[in-house]
C-alpha cells in the first residue's frame, strides 16, 4: 500500500493491490473525507487534520 498526501491539490490517494509492478486499485479522497485503509492496513483515516496544512 502508497498512500499519496497531495499539499497542492489538497487530496489523499490510496494506492494498493500491487501486482506486476503496478497498483491495481488507486483511490483518491479529498482533505476532509474519512478512508478506509484496505488489508493488510486495515484502518480508518480521519483527514479533517489535514485542512491544517493546505495553502
């Protein structure tokens, strides 16, 4: 699993299921949202903290 914090465009992307080099599954969220992280993670991301850091 990558998981991609974007400052300029203020999203948060989730990258997983990796297989031949690549990721078979890319989810992006905007700052704010709730993420759920797939196995073998397993848990929730709250990414209301990350407003904090935009601009």
């Amino acid at each position: 699993m990558y998981l991609l914090i974007d400052r300029d465009n203020h999203t948060l992307t989730v990258f997983s299921e990796p297989e031949d080099g690549r990721y078979q599954q890319i989810s992006p969220h905007p700052w704010g949202a709730t993420v759920e992280l797939p196995a073998p993670v397993n848990i929730t991301l709250d990414t209301e903290k990350l407003k904090d850091y935009g601009d």
